[in-house]
C-alpha cells in the first residue's frame, strides 16, 4: 500500500486508477492478516450441519480455534462451505454456548450451578434408581428384560462413536426406548429404499451426479438445504445434463433448474406413478436390465389382490387388528418368512393379531439386508403371465394417467409429457437420469412407499447402480446416516440387525430363523450378530449362553419416539435423556412433547446452548397460555454443556454413507464434554455403584465390555479404539478386512459388520484424506464408505448381464477376463471373482445362490425389487392415499389415506376433517413445511449464531398474491396459522414463489413456512410443529409435516390464556371430536 | 459436449479443463494447501489403540478357544 493517506491520491498517483485495490484500501484494513496466517497448525475436520459432509479445516494457535475454512482437497466440497459450515467457528468459539452445568430442582423456579461430578453422580443415581422401580422382566408371559422407564432421544448430529456406545450401554440397562432425529427425518429413507434394493442407504453418491443426463430434484430444496452438494447439479447442468425441479414450492433450486414444476403437497405418489404408467405404456423402459435385474419376471401367488381390485386396500388386511397379513403378497412358491409362519393362537393373542410385530419397526431393519423371502419361485421371462410382477405392475398403474395426475397433483399434462419425455430420453445404455429427495418425500403416512415409488421409476428406466444415474437420499445432519448404521433406535442393532421381539425371538436360533434370509449376504446375519455381542460381552459371550443373547432387551411393539411421548404422559416413561436433539421445537406436536417430558421424573439435556427443551418448565407456551405452573411441576431437570466437533474426535457418516473423520482440535472448556465422555463415564459411574450387585438385571452392564483407553486430561475415551471395536478384530487382535471373514463361533468381534474393515491394516480408513485431484470421480483414497469403501452401490448393474459395460459413455464396473475379477472406477460391489456366467445350484444357499448376474447382493433373489413381496406393512406396490389432513378426496379410490398408518388419539392430538366432511372447510389451505440455508432443524444449532440470525432473522410465512388477496394478508405484515392443535405467527411474505394449482375443479392454496424457530435465542418465534400432529406412517413411525391442513388470518395469534379458547373454537367451528380424521378403512 | 449458456464463464473454464481459469490451481496433482498453510495433522493409525485391540482379544479365552477349533 502507498504512504499516501488520501485514496483519491493513491487512486490518481497509483496504478489501480479505478480504485479496485490497493488503492482502495484503508489504513486497517492495511495493518489487518488472515486469521489463517497467525495459526500454528490446521486440524483436519468436518463441517457438522446438514449430511453433505464438507471438509473443514480448523486453524489453530495456542490452542484455541481461531479459523474455520472448508478444505479444498475434500472431493466432496471442494473446499467450499455454506453459510451455515461458514458460521462454524462462531458456533464453537461464541460466547452463547453454556459453559457450566445447570441444574432445576423439583418444583424450582429456577435454574442452580452445579459441579460436573455431582451431576453426574446424580444422574447415575436417578438412573439406578427408576430403572429399578419399572424393571421388568416379562411381559404377556415372555421374556422382555427392559425397562420402560427411562428413553433417550438424540444421536444425528453426534458422531459414531458417540452413537456406539450411547446404545450400547443403553442395551446393557435394559433400555429400548433409544431414539434419534433418523427416526423423524429420513426412516422412510431405510424402509422403501432397503426393500427395493437391500439397503437403505443412498444408491448413489454427490460427485457421481455430475455425470447425469437428467436429474429430478424432488421432495427436496437442495441448492438451499445442501448448497455445497449441489455444486454437483450444476457441473451436470454444464455438461448438457437436464435439471428438473418438483416441489409445492420455488425456491433457488428452481431457479437454477430447466423446469419447475409445482404440485400440491403429498401427492408425488400419484405423479410418480403417472411416470411408471408412461414408462410401461409406452414401452420405454430397459428392456435388458429389467429383465435380468428385477423382479419383473417373477410370479406372485394367486391370493394376491391389488388396490384395483379392492378400492384402494390390498388383500390379507384384518378389519379388526388393523394390520395385512402379508401372505397374500408373496411370490408363487416361496414360504412365508418364520416369523409370520410360526404364528400359531397363541402368538396371535401376545401380538394382536401380529400388530405389535408389525409397530416393531420391521420394515427399518432392511438398511443392510433385504426381506426374507425364502423358497423356490417361477420366473416368466417373456414378461406376459398375468400373474408376473411386471404385468401387475402395470395393471396397477394403468389409470395413473396424465389426466389423473393433473386431477390430483395439479400439473398440466403438458408439463407431466415433458418430464416423461425427459427423464426417458436421458436413460438407457448411453445415458442416465438421477433422482434426489429429502424429507419432502420422508414425512408422511406413506412416506415409505414415496421412496418406492422412485425406485420403481428408476429400476424400470434401468439407472440404478449405474454412472450419473442412482437416487441420491438427502440427509440434513451431520451424521443421520450414521445413527441410522450405528442405531441409537429402538427397533435396530447396528448394522440394521432387527432389536429382538420377545414374541418372536426368544433364542438366537428362533432370531436367526425369522430374519436371515437363506440367500444372499445377509444369510450370514448369524455370523454378523454373533460378532457384535462379541464386541459387546467379551469373553462372557460364549456358545453356551446363546453368547449372550439374552442379555439384549426385548421390544413389544412400538417404542419410538412418539410412543414415548405417550407414555411419558402416562406415567410410565419417568426418565429421559436429550442428546442433541430439541423435540421441543422440533417434533410433531411441540405442545405433547413438552406435557410429555413435565410428566417427567428428571431430564436431561445435553447441548450447546439452553434450547427450549431445557427450559419449558420456565418460560415454555404452555406457561404463558397458564396450561402448566412452574412451581407445579415436578421434573427434574439437569443441563450439560456439550462438547463441539473441534473439541473431540470421532466420524460423521454423510449423505452418501461415507465415513469422515473429524480430529479434535482443542480441549473442551469448563464443564463442557463430549457425548462420548458423558456416556464412557456414566457407564463407569454405574457399573461402580452397582459392583457386587447378585441381581440378574445388573449382569449385562457389570460383564458389559467397557475398558476404552482415555486421553488428555479430561479422561476422554479414546475414539479411534471406538472405531477399531466397531470395525472389528480376530482372534489376534488383528483388524478384519472384510464382513466375509465374522464368524458365527465366537471368533471374530465386529461392532457393527457393515462398517466392517474401517480399521483395516490398523489403520483409521475414515481418515485417509487423498486430495481430490489426485484422484477419480469415485475418490476412493480420501475417508471410507460402507460396504467396503463402495461409493456406488449395486455397481455390477453398471455392466449388461455378460459384464461387459452397457455403453462405452456409461462404463464403471465390468468384468475383466484376463484378471478373473471385476475391476473399474470404484470397489466393485460385488463378489470380485465371480464371473458373469456363474450360475448357482439349485439348493445353493447363501452367497453361492446369487448369480454372475444378480447386482443386488443383499436381496434373497439378487433383484431389484419392483414389486416388494415382503417387507412393508402397508403394501407391496406404492398406491396413492390423501394425506392424513386434506382438502381432497381420494381420486382414485374409495379408500382416503394408508388404511394402516398410525394415530395417536389424544386431546391435544386432534385430526382434521378432510375432504368432503363437513368442517373441512375451516382447514381449507395445504401447508408445507422446509429448511433455510441459514438454520438448522430446531435451531439449537444456529439461531444463538450471529452471523445467521443477521441473515434470517424472523419467522415468516410464503403465500401467493391471490391467497393474499383472499384472506387479507400483507406483506411483512403479521398473519396466524391455525390448526386443530395450536396456532403460531409469522410475518407474511407475498410472493410468486407459491402457485395456486387446480386441483378436482378448484384452486387450493398452498403456504411455504420453515420449522426452526422457538421462543429462545437469538431470533425467536413461533414453533411450527406447534401446527402438526403425529399422524405416522406404519412401516417406521415417521411423522406427516410435509403436507398438512391449516386456516390463515392476518394478525397476530391470542396470548395467554386466550390461546387455548381460540384453538377450541376452531375446533368447534369445524366439528371435531376424538373420531374425526380417525376411521382406518374408509366406509 | 454442451454447456447451458447461463453458467458462470469461470465454473464452465473449471469443468473444461480441470482447474481455475485464475491460475489458482495451476498444479492440479497436488494439494495446494501447503503454500498458505500451517502444517496440517492427520494422523490415521495410533500404536496404543493398536495395543488395546491385541490386549482385547487376548483377554477372551473363548474367542482364542473358538479361534483354535476353526483352525
């Protein structure tokens, strides 16, 4: 910079004439240096938003963070971050995060400090101490060895590690009702996903999208949500690829797609099963690979009877128990799985009528291992008996016509042609089209088929498994996808073994006989269990105990998270830990979470900052409306301060099932720990107080596996041997390189077998970090994804049934006679010396039954799965239902909405009227429901953040002019939300962004609002959830808030007491009862 | 192969050839980092989790028992 003191000098004297630079530049600007150049080392981390996974890197000097910069040798982020990873450092180094514990005595006003120790002596104590008072040791006669009393809620956005052992002590108590954020973002996602494919991870990964032909974004804003991933849309965009947007709302995806195409909320089933009926009809589907690689051939038992045949319902549905009794769905000659065979009347009265098997979250357990079909089935390879999936298939969807779909999604048929022609055009041999969704398609009643729907679009259009093609599931946590592999849920061991039932599971045997399979690789489920109670009870895991296996709490029914809302209000759930997780903003229902947890024994709260669920005793809604009193309620409640991801190691597992290590960076401050350290030490804690103990209960936690090294001075457990114990050892204490080596003897330990080989060659595979130009598309040398650092799954689809590549263009996996091997540009997911031709015996079992041309190695007949003869509880086709609240009858059948979803009668749970009933006019707009690029979920994450606050800083709701017009709303001004459950405010935004759509005749009005606000931090506001009901889908107990009824009205809503008389107007205006919204099979 | 006009000229320089059309990338094998860096860490193996696993495995005789009977 010049000595000269005026710009305008420098500017004229200088050479930067336009003053673009130096000339330009202030004097303090001048004496200013990146905090980069001050640091004295980088530590290498990963952003811990959304699932994208961006690489950061975390500059340090004297051992406090100064900078946060994304690292550019990352092949997934390129070194870029969103505003959100950006704001990272002020989310671990700013003054809003609590630095001490806090404790709420019983019935207290306020909060009181107290030492970590006590607390965390206490803790243990309250532990003990109700797990005792509602152990039980059966229930209905069998063996449970659980308790009730205490759930855990929290795990997405905490690393793996942390979610290991947080389950594994958890089992070791008796606990079951363990639940995360997985369970209401993405459940769905596993389900429809693994019974299509074999697992219920993303088929696809970021990168491999740029080399797409056509890709539909759906269900999902993702240039807003996860803006560094879709750097990967816009490099296909560049290369020619077609981008087509569908969604309630436009949105900065849309404005950076070729098409947009606006459709009412909850209606994708309908217009997605108009592409498969145009895909079918008109013959464009892939011939060869639908043929060889799905279940198209394949013939369904004569007992089937289709939604066309009976109005909406499937055959095998019992009226009474409100479940399908799934025989009727099989293919001709293959048994029935053990479990439902074994079902004798007994059986029938433990389990009403198998309801409580099919609550316990089956369907989730398909992530890493498809249905269990078992038996010997026919084929029709012409494709023409009337009784062979592809022809059933095509009866199903034949009235889901163009017409059809405008009817019910409000999309021009034009507009429906284009992207029919697009999407079919772009896939073939020579060309691929990809799919990518979030919880736009997850959370409904039918979120499960939603993803099935896709996946049948996409088996026909023969993209999966292939470059450029796949559906890319998009997950908005850090690390959902790995809570999901490593479950903090109540229905999943890791590696998606099934939490045992205790009608159906009572020895390991009787287990491994209801759900392995007999072919395909989770035939070995044996082996995969065995390992894991290994790793879990050591040497006190032996052949003669079962290995231990009874030491695993039993599950009734259901247990997730909604469920335990409900029993927290019935008293019986009295404990309750929240790791990371604010159900008090962001669940369905605000209102029942936050009476469930005042019903509450103790709390507690883990997190940065005193969000609302920590402190609804004081200053929550229902203080304010008078509904509780702060000196009535007798909870419990103890605050610790977490530790941030710079202040601890461990991996996150990201949109695409990679595994990325994150190092710890600096130590934690004061009384903040991580999650690891908390749960390390409170298992120390207990397993003291409990030493000696000659109760039968205590054995599984005093035999419990539980001596990890520690480091530094806060004694953390070292996470690196975390990772080592789940990726498993021999004998030698030699890590295992593959899942084909665990045995069923004892003689290998793995704490999770789809992470298998993580620790390889001792060496932490999640750390690699190979910079990205050195490197193909694939990157395998930077982190590890599972299985077996694959990247794209089902990669032997990539080549035609001989092994040779489809096409030159689209060339990725293939077989290489020369090497007796598959080989190309990833891992090959498949077994890598059989060859193309191998076909198996006719009694072969397990992998040897799957063919050189079956590419989905998980499934029992190597297919993909157009049509699911096991595994979902609603269905084995995808079927248009209406959302639990609509404005809308069912177009296509009698039937309204998924004869078999779950409700929750409740008073403060009330259902809308829909459709045609009367009072359904009070409810007449759709609401849908998204995230910011500059929040995340609840809030607890970004609005005590500055930077983000600044950038939005207000709740607000989207409505179009005409809607504007309609109910008198202004811009900027105030407008309430109203439903049967609660109402909220929000500013009004009048934008174009929100189209009204003709739908049956008439125009319905949809309105765009985000869910991350509650009344604490920074920017504060209504809670949406405070809106929704829990309305779930059967299959894994997700909720519906993508698509729901409300009334608006401009102004602000009541306060206080006069809140709760306005709700109940409403409700008396529109007639509701306890009955309304509540019948199961549509009269 | 085609570009879509609308795209940014220095994203569409990027995708054609590789690296940034300002020279910011000009060796496009390595990672840049070291020139505007501190030293980075990253360790990926740790001899004591090592030991830990061995002392693990040791400890249960019937892993070693079934160990030996697979052999």
């Amino acid at each position: 910079m010049s000595g000269l003191p005026w710009p305008v000098l420098r500017q004229l004297t200088g050479p930067d004439h336009r003053a673009l630079r130096t000339a330009a530049k202030s004097r303090q600007s001048a004496a200013l240096q990146p905090r980069t150049v001050t640091a004295d080392r980088v530590v290498k981390s990963i952003c811990p938003y959304c699932g994208v996974g961006c690489a950061q890197n975390v500059y340090v000097r004297a051992d406090k963070v100064v900078q946060i910069e994304g690292d550019p040798d990352s092949p997934v982020s390129r070194g870029r971050l969103c505003p959100k990873g950006s704001a990272s450092l002020q989310l671990t180094t700013g003054s809003a995060r609590e630095q001490h514990v806090l404790y709420r005595r019983p019935y207290g006003t306020d909060w009181e400090r107290l030492d970590l120790d006590t607390a965390m002596e206490m803790i243990a104590d309250r532990l003990i101490e109700t797990r005792r008072q509602s152990w039980e040791w059966e229930s209905d006669g069998k063996a449970t060895r659980r308790t009730l009393g205490i759930a855990h809620l929290g795990g997405a956005t905490l690393d793996n590690e942390e979610n290991y052992l947080i389950k594994k002590l958890w089992t070791a108590l008796g606990i079951v009702q363990v639940e995360n954020q997985a369970r209401v973002c993405h459940s769905s996602t596993v389900a429809g996903l693994g019974t299509s494919f074999g697992r219920g991870g993303s088929t696809t990964y970021l990168q491999n999208l740029q080399h797409s032909d056509c890709i539909v974004i759906e269900g999902s804003n993702f240039a807003e949500a996860h803006p560094v991933g879709f750097q990967w849309v816009m490099e296909a965009k560049a290369r020619g690829a077609k981008i087509i947007h569908v969604d309630p709302r436009f949105s900065r995806t849309s404005a950076l797609a070729d098409l947009f195409v606006p459709l009412r909320a909850g209606t994708d089933i309908a217009w997605l099963g108009g592409l498969i009926n145009y895909v079918l009809s008109e013959e464009k589907y892939f011939h060869s690979y639908v043929l060889h690689y799905t279940n198209a051939a394949t013939i369904v038992t004569e007992k089937f009877r289709d939604t066309e045949d009976l109005d909406g319902l499937f055959s095998g549905l019992d009226p009474e128990s409100g479940v399908y009794d799934g025989d009727t769905w099989q293919y001709e000659g293959a048994a029935a799985a053990a479990a439902s065979g074994e079902r004798d009347q007994e059986y029938d009265e433990l389990t009403e009528g198998g309801s409580s098997v099919a609550e316990s979250g089956q369907a989730h357990s398909h992530g890493s291992g498809g249905a269990t079909v078992r038996g010997n089935w026919r084929r029709d390879e012409t494709l023409r008996d009337p009784r062979c999936v592809f022809q059933i298939l095509k009866r199903h969807y034949a009235r889901y016509t163009p017409e059809l779909v405008e009817q019910i999604c409000g999309v021009p048929r034009q507009v429906f042609h284009q992207v029919a022609e697009w999407i079919t055009e772009n896939s073939g041999p020579e060309r691929t089209t990809a799919f990518a969704y979030a919880v736009g398609w997850t959370q409904h009643t039918v979120g499960s088929q939603y993803i099935r729907t896709a996946s049948i679009l996409q088996l026909l259009l023969g993209n999966i498994g292939r470059p450029g093609g796949g559906i890319m599931a998009l997950r908005g946590h850090a690390s959902i996808q790995g809570s999901s592999d490593i479950p903090t849920l109540f229905d999943l061991l890791p590696g998606y073994i099934p939490m045992p039932h205790a009608h159906q599971h009572e020895t390991l045997d009787k287990f491994v006989e209801a759900d392995a399979a007999d072919r395909g690789y989770w035939a070995n489920m044996r082996s995969y269990l065995v390992s894991l109670l290994k790793a879990w009870w050591g040497p006190h895991a032996r052949p003669e105990n079962d290995f231990c296996f009874d030491y695993l709490p039993r599950i009734t029914g259901d247990h997730s998270t909604y469920q335990t809302v409900q029993a927290q209000l019935e008293g019986t759930c009295k404990g309750y830990f929240l790791m990371g997780e604010n159900p008090a903003v962001g669940s369905a229902n605000a209102k029942m979470q936050r009476l469930g947890m005042a019903n509450l024994d103790w709390l507690v709260v883990r997190d940065f900052s005193l969000i609302e669920s920590a402190t609804w005793w004081k200053d929550g809604p229902e203080i304010e409306t008078g509904e509780l009193r702060t000196a009535d309620i007798g909870t419990e409640v103890f605050f610790l301060p977490a530790a941030a991801h710079t202040e601890k190691s461990g991996s996150f597992t990201n949109t695409n099932r990679l595994v990325q290590w994150h190092h710890q960076a600096v130590s934690p401050s004061a009384d903040q720990r991580s999650d690891m350290w908390f749960s390390y030490h409170l298992g120390n804690i207990i397993r003291r107080k409990l030493a000696g103990s000659a109760d039968e209960a205590d054995r599984p936690v005093l035999e419990l596996q539980w001596d990890y090294p520690v480091i530094g001075a806060e004694a953390e457990p070292e996470a690196e041997a975390i990772l080592a114990e789940i990726g498993g050892w021999n004998a030698d204490g030699e890590p295992l390189s593959t899942y084909e080596d665990l045995k069923d003897d004892g003689s290998t330990s793995c704490g999770c077998w789809i992470y298998c080989s993580i620790y390889s060659d001792g060496v932490n595979q999640a750390a690699r970090r190979t910079p990205h130009p050195r490197q193909d598309t694939a990157a395998t040398g930077w982190c590890w994804a599972w299985p077996m650092n694959r990247r794209e799954l089902y990669n032997r689809a990539s080549a035609d049934p001989s092994g040779k590549p489809w096409s030159e263009r689209k060339k990725y996996v293939w077989w290489d006679e020369e090497q007796g091997s598959w080989t190309g540009l990833d891992v090959p997911d498949f077994p890598a010396g059989k060859r193309p031709d191998y076909r198996p015996a006719e009694d072969a079992l397990g992998i040897d039954a799957i063919a050189g041309t079956d590419p989905f190695i998980m499934q029992a007949d190597g297919r993909g799965w157009l049509y699911a003869p096991a595994g979902l509880v609603d269905g084995p086709l995808p079927t248009h239902y209406e959302p639990q609240d609509s404005p809308f009858e069912n177009a296509l059948y009698k039937q309204r909405r998924n004869p078999v979803r779950i409700l929750k009668p409740d008073r403060h749970n009330r259902y809308h009227p829909s459709g045609s009933d009367p009072g359904s006019e009070v409810f007449p707009y759709v609401l849908t429901t998204y995230r910011l690029t500059e929040h995340f979920t609840a809030g607890g994450m970004s609005r005590w953040l500055p930077y983000l606050n600044e950038l939005q800083p207000e709740l607000f709701c989207e409505v179009s002019p005409e809607l504007a017009t309609e109910r008198g709303l202004r811009h900027r001004d105030w407008a309430t939300l109203v439903t049967a459950r609660g109402a909220v405010e929000a500013r009004v935004l009048v934008t174009r962004r929100m189209v009204p759509l003709r739908v049956q005749g008439r125009t319905v009005h949809q309105i765009g609002m985000p869910y991350h606000w509650g009344p604490n931090g920074l920017s504060r506001g209504d809670a949406m959830n405070e809106l929704s009901a829990i309305a779930l889908d059967p299959n894994v107990h997700i909720q519906e808030v993508k698509a729901l009824t409300v009334d608006i009205r401009p102004g602000r809503r009541p306060r206080g007491p006069a809140l709760v008389a306005f709700i109940e107007q409403y409700q008396q205006r529109a007639g509701i009862t306890a009955q309304t919204g509540m019948e199961m099979v549509t009269p | 192969m085609s570009h879509s006009e609308d795209l940014p000229a220095g994203l569409r320089y990027l995708i054609e050839h590789g690296h940034a059309a300002d020279g910011s990338h000009s060796d496009n094998t390595e990672s840049t980092q070291g020139l505007v860096n501190p030293p980075h860490h990253n360790p990926t193996a740790s001899d004591s989790v090592h030991r830990w696993m061995k002392q693990r495995a040791a400890a249960d005789h019937q892993m070693q028992a079934a160990a030996r009977a697979r052999a």
